[in-house]
C-alpha cells in the first residue's frame, strides 16, 4: 500500500513537472521589440517637383501621351515633395547603374540605422543572435547580411538570413522566421533589417505598366531589435500575438500580376499588371479569414455568422416576402475595431490605401498614419509598415494594452499581416520629430498639376518638344 502511495505521488510530481516545464517553455517563446530605427537620408537626396521634372525630362523613350500618363498618375499617388531617392538616380545615372551603387545605398542605411539602434539599446552587435535581412531587388555576393556581419564583427555562431524577392511584404516573412527560431532558442536577441535597393533598378523605357513604379517607390528602411528574454518584458514596446500569411503562389494570374521583368526592347524594370488589384482583393480576403478568428472577439465573430445567416435566408424570395423592410437589409461586414485600435497598412499608393479602408470600413482617423506616411516618405517597400507605426507614436497615439494590426502585400502574390499588443505608453518621435507637427496638412494637394499641368493642353503629340528647363 505504501509503495502505491509513493507511486502515486511520484507520478504527480512529474505531471506536476511536465506542466511546469511545457508551461515555462511557452514563456520563453515570447516575441518582443525592443526598439525600432526607422531611416532618413539627408535632404540632398529629398525629391522636389522640379527635380522629379528633371529625372522624367531625361528619359529619351517618352512622348507626349506618356508625359500626361506619368502627370496624372504622380498627381493621383498621394506622394508629396520631401521624399528620397539613391543618389545615382538624382546624379542622371539611373539609366547606368553600377554594383557599387546599390551596395553604396544599401551601406549608407545599414551604417546609419543599425548603428544608432544598438547606441540607443547598449548592446554591442556580438550580443545579437539572430540577423535577418530582406531587401527584395538587390542581392550580392558576399549578401548584405555578410556585409553586416562583417562590418559590425558579429558572432561566428550568428543565425543570419538573407531573403531577397519577397517584395513589399517581406518585412513580416522576416518576423515569421525570427518568431519561429525563438520558439526553440531561450533569451535571444534578433536584429530584423528591411529595406529596398532602387538604384539599380529605375526603368527608362516607355512601358506604362513599368514607369509607374517609377512614381511610386522612394529611399527607406529599418531596423528592428526584437527579443525572448523574459527579463526585458518590462522595456518592450511591442509584443506579437500572432501572424498571418498568405500566398496565392499557386493561382497563375496572382503570380504574374507584378514582377521583374524586360520590356520588348530589352530595358528592365518592375510590371504592374490591370489585375494587380483583383489579386490583392483575393489574397487579402484568404488572409483575413484566418486572421479573424485569431483577433476578433467571440462577439464579433458570432454577430458575423448570425449576419451572413440572415444574408443567405434574404435570397430566398419566399424568406424575404414574410418579412418587412427587407430592402433595408445592408451588408455587415466583420467590424475589425472590435478587436483591433491602430491599423498599419502598407502604403503602395492612394488606392491601396482606399480599398483596405473601404474593406475593413475605417474611417479617416484609422487610415490617417498610411496616408502621412505615403505622403512624407512614399511607398518604401517592406519598411513603409514600420513609418507608419513611427507616426502613430510620434502623434502619441500608442498607449498601453492597444492593439496594433499590420497588413502588407507583395509580389507573388503574397498578403501578409500581424497582430501587436502594446506593452506601454509610447511617445518617441524617430524620424517624424521634425515634422509631425505638420500633420495631417490641410492639404495633400501635389503640386505637379500647378507646374506642370500645362503639358495637358498640348495636343500635337508629332511635333511636342519639352521646353529646355526639364532637360
């Protein structure tokens, strides 16, 4: 009897142990950051509406009705006149670049924002675990994370990737894969670096689907130090509480909607295909019905079926004729601010911007950080999520225990998004603390249209010349 009872009471203990063990384990798999470094290029390299009339006025291959193309579609982009491009572009080499241009403007980020991050931390860079870079149109040899390894003498034993052609959502694929490896290495620190590389990679061509990368993508990036230790709980100010994605890889119109590409006279640049928006539609649909059970709460979710429910009964005509006021019955869509406060949304243009407000049904408070950030920066690729997280800290909007959603979408066709909780009240500035007192302006108006608008009165296409001030 009394070896049952020992036995009994060992097997106790170790369930006992097992549960403790199981539970400690999932403490340790937490995902926290730190602190983030957004980049701004010095004000050389700021593009004015004289300057990008300059940069277009270069390109031989145009003619009048491209010149009316790339004006409306400037006009319409939401960009204003204080964003960045590479240097060898505002030098009138971009149709010449060479290796050490994109390495150059990939250096001048790394230097500045990797360097500032880990001053502002205290951490010396063999302190970092984990690297994991992404910048989707540039990949040399050495990669760029051997390049920061070997400027910042990290670890030999460093886990370090480089991801490249993942396009503009790559910043949350290179979230996944630091998530996955805390799940199984304790009291880590990770360094996630996102940026884009346009030097060499501006096309000088003709084709309407290519030039319109031209107006869209501007200089940017960051940096992001991210964690496991329970022990710093306490200094983060983000915390993930899951991720989403999603790639219709598979699905061959989403696959080619937009991707790298030569022209028919052999110039290079980046397609943006008419079904570019259908693809994005599909991909962001998929993704937030995965998403939505992981952030709404069960109210939301429940009030959405019972919704739907009565939405198909109303097609049945003998339902709807024994009920009053049917006409009346509106789509209720999925309310997302139930379970969402602040919504990051990638900024690839005004009507990306648009569509994701109209399909959440956000208001202009929600989609005010896109917008600013579309118009102070542009679309920086993978790294815009991270500006428009850097204003809604700026404008103090960040307190403590909101709820932070980012969705993005790359090439592929991908959407990716993300669920971050707020670990404490926020309020640093980064690169906005020279401005965000600017915004939101009165006006977004571009000032394209008001020097350049008289392009669209001139309707002999045959003998159009551009006057010489944009040569």
């Amino acid at each position: 009897m009394e070896f049952l009872t020992l036995l009994y009471g060992a097997t106790m203990l170790y369930l006992c142990f097992l549960i403790w063990k199981l539970f400690d384990q999932r403490r340790d798999q937490e995902c926290y950051i730190l602190d983030y470094q957004l980049y701004k290029p010095g004000d050389e390299r700021k593009l004015g509406t004289e300057c990008c009339g300059k940069i277009i006025g270069r390109n031989q291959h145009l003619g009048l009705n491209e010149y009316k193309f790339l004006l409306k579609a400037i006009v319409s982009s939401g960009i204003g006149e204080q964003t960045y491009a590479p240097r060898n572009i505002l030098e009138g080499r971009e149709t010449n670049p060479t290796l050490h241009d994109g390495v150059t403007e990939m250096e001048e980020f790394f230097h500045h924002s990797i360097s500032k991050l880990l001053a502002r931390s205290g951490l010396s860079p063999s302190q970092i675990d984990v690297l994991v870079v992404n910048v989707s149109m540039f990949s040399s040899a050495p990669s760029l994370t051997s390049r920061i390894i070997n400027c910042y003498k990290m670890r030999e034993d460093i886990k370090a990737f480089n991801l490249a052609g993942m396009g503009c959502s790559a910043s949350l694929i290179s979230l996944d894969i630091i998530k996955n490896i805390f799940k199984s290495h304790r009291n880590k620190f990770a360094l996630l670096v996102t940026s884009e590389s346009l030097s060499p990679n501006w096309y000088g061509g003709n084709d309407r689907s290519m030039i319109l990368a031209n107006c869209l993508f501007r200089t940017g990036g960051c940096v992001i130090l991210l964690t496991n230790k329970r022990s710093l709980k306490q200094k983060a100010i983000l915390k993930l509480k899951c991720l989403v994605r999603t790639h219709h890889g598979a699905k061959d119109d989403a696959y080619s909607c937009c991707n790298q590409m030569e022209d028919e006279q052999g110039r290079l640049g980046f397609y943006l295909g008419k079904n570019l928006p259908k693809a994005a539609t599909r991909a962001f649909v998929d993704n937030l019905r995965v998403l939505s059970p992981k952030v709404l709460p069960t109210r939301e979710l429940v009030r959405y079926l019972i919704v739907s429910l009565i939405r198909k009964l109303w097609k049945n005509s003998s339902f709807k004729s024994s009920m009053n006021g049917g006409s009346k019955l509106n789509k209720s869509p999925m309310n997302f601010k139930t379970g969402v406060d602040h919504f990051c949304l990638h900024t690839g243009g005004k009507a990306v911007i648009d569509g994701i407000g109209m399909s959440l049904d956000l208001c202009e408070y929600d989609l005010e950080p896109a917008r600013m950030t579309l118009h102070r920066f542009g679309n920086t690729s993978a790294s815009s999520l991270w500006y428009v997280l850097g204003y809604m800290e700026a404008k103090k909007r960040l307190k403590k225990s909101d709820r932070v959603l980012m969705i993005s979408f790359g090439a592929g066709f991908k959407c990716n998004s993300c669920l971050w909780e707020v670990m404490r009240d926020l309020g640093d500035t980064n690169v906005w603390g020279d401005c965000i007192d600017e915004y939101p302006p009165e006006s977004l108006a571009n000032p394209f249209m008001e020097k350049f608008g008289w392009i669209n009165n001139v309707e002999d296409a045959t003998n159009f010349k551009l006057p010489d001030f944009l040569k």
